[in-house]
C-alpha cells in the first residue's frame, strides 16, 4: 500500500490497484495536493500501463466519493492563484481520461462538481444505493471546468445535460442510472466488492486487448463512423502478432482459462 497525503494506493488483487481520494474529513474535496496527487498517480499509470489490468477510483468514510473543489482553501485566492490551482485539476482530469487501463468508479456517496467530473473519466460507473450527483459550479459564478461540459453529455446526452449544469440541481442515483450515467447501483457494503469483482474479470482478460478497445472506444467517439472504423482496424492489427492473442486461441480448443502475460 502506498498512502500520498490527499490518496491511498492499494492492490487488493492481482493485476488490480485501488485508488482512495482520502480526505474524508472534508468529503473528499479537491485542494490543491490531491491535485498534484491525482496528476503524479495518474501519470504514473500512463507511463506504464502494464504494471495494471485494471484501477477502482473510490472515496473515504461512506458519506461521499468527492464533494468537488474545497472552498475553503480557496477563500481568499487570488485571480492568478485560482488559475494556478485550476490548471493542476485540469492536468490531472487530462491524465485520468488519458489513462489506458480500465478505470471503474466505485462512487460510494456525494459526487459533487469536481467530484461528479472525476467519476465521469472512469470507463463506467458503480454507485452506492445513497449516493447523489450534481455540477453546482453555475451556483457558485463558475461553470464546469474539469471536463463535466464535455463527459456530461456523452453520458446522458446532451439536453439532459444542459438541464443539470444549468440548474445546478443534484440528482439521484436512480436518475443516473436511468439516464445510462451509472452502469450498477449496490448496497452500500457490497459496493466496493462488486467494483472489484468485475475488475477481476476485465484483468483476467488479455490486457493488451482490453487497453486497445479502450482507446478504440474513445477514439471512435471523436471521429466519423469511416474513420473509426479504420482506426479500429488498426487497434486490432495490433494484437494479431500477441502471444496472448495465440494463448487465447489454444486455451479455447484446450477447453481451459488462458493465462495473459501482456505479450
């Protein structure tokens, strides 16, 4: 286990590492530490992206995943000092949507601005019965800023989206999950454990496939329906020369689990 000052850093399973936002006295908020935390974590794991199949981003205490950007600490900022901080969150968000190993959140409590906008750059998303959403940022005199105006609407579309940064208003997890924002709502205590048992199956899948669907994915959202089939195409010539696209195919006939190396 690593523990940074604002993050705790596990691997609770095999090829699976666990990140905490660890600042439950204050819910989980964003200051500027967890920041430069969440950029150094995160960084780290595009740098090497085989070290992990897969990552579970959750929060401290069962109250909330993330209540957003403290506010306290930024009593008082100022102009330049606000953009300084601001550009850290903005770095950090870029790093996580950046990340090509599979990110599943586990929101077990409040999701608020910043904190709903982190959970947006996971993959998907698995919630706690009580937990609840919201982009308060226009109530504030800002707007979103680390990414809601744009994963927002690729969740929920973007009508339902602009109703919910424009209003403010929270939401439950029932309306995520029909909305199609949350994949899984849990009982609070089986939460984590449900997250971990479906990043157990996505690492027991072949990791050099499951990062290049990943991109595939991600990529295709941002192009014409010819030009990300194209770039699928090549995403997939990619595991045709894989030792484990060949482990694959002979556990099949074998009738047994393949083993993935990453190879």
């Amino acid at each position: 286990m690593t523990t940074l000052e604002t993050l705790k850093i596990e691997s609770p399973q095999e090829h699976t590492v666990l990140v905490t936002l660890n600042r439950p006295e204050v819910a989980n908020a964003m200051n500027t530490q967890m920041g430069l935390d969440l950029l150094a974590t995160f960084d780290g794991f595009c740098a090497a992206p085989a070290r992990q199949r897969c990552i579970v981003l959750t929060g401290a205490g069962p109250k909330a995943f993330c209540g957003g950007g403290d506010l306290k600490q930024r009593q008082g900022m100022t102009d330049e000092q606000w953009q300084d901080q601001h550009l850290i969150f903005e770095r950090a968000i870029r790093a996580m949507i950046d990340c090509p190993v599979p990110i599943i959140a586990a929101v077990n409590g409040a999701a608020y601005a910043g904190g709903l906008e982190i959970s947006l750059c996971a993959d998907f998303i698995y919630a706690a019965e009580h937990a609840r959403f919201a982009l308060t940022e226009v109530t504030l005199g800002i707007m979103p800023g680390a990414g809601g105006t744009q994963s927002l609407p690729r969740a929920v579309g973007a009508r339902r989206a602009k109703e919910i940064m424009l209003t403010g208003r929270p939401f439950s997890v029932q309306d995520a999950y029909d909305w199609g924002m949350v994949n899984r709502i849990c009982k609070a205590e089986t939460l984590l454990d449900e997250a971990l048992a479906t990043a157990a199956v996505i690492a027991a899948n072949a990791p050099i496939s499951t990062r290049q669907l990943k991109q595939s994915v991600n990529m295709g959202l941002n192009m014409d329906l010819r030009s990300g089939m194209m770039f699928e195409i090549e995403a997939y010539n990619r595991m045709v020369p894989t030792e484990d696209r060949r482990e694959g195919i002979r556990a099949f006939n074998e009738k047994r689990k393949p083993v993935y190396q990453g190879r």
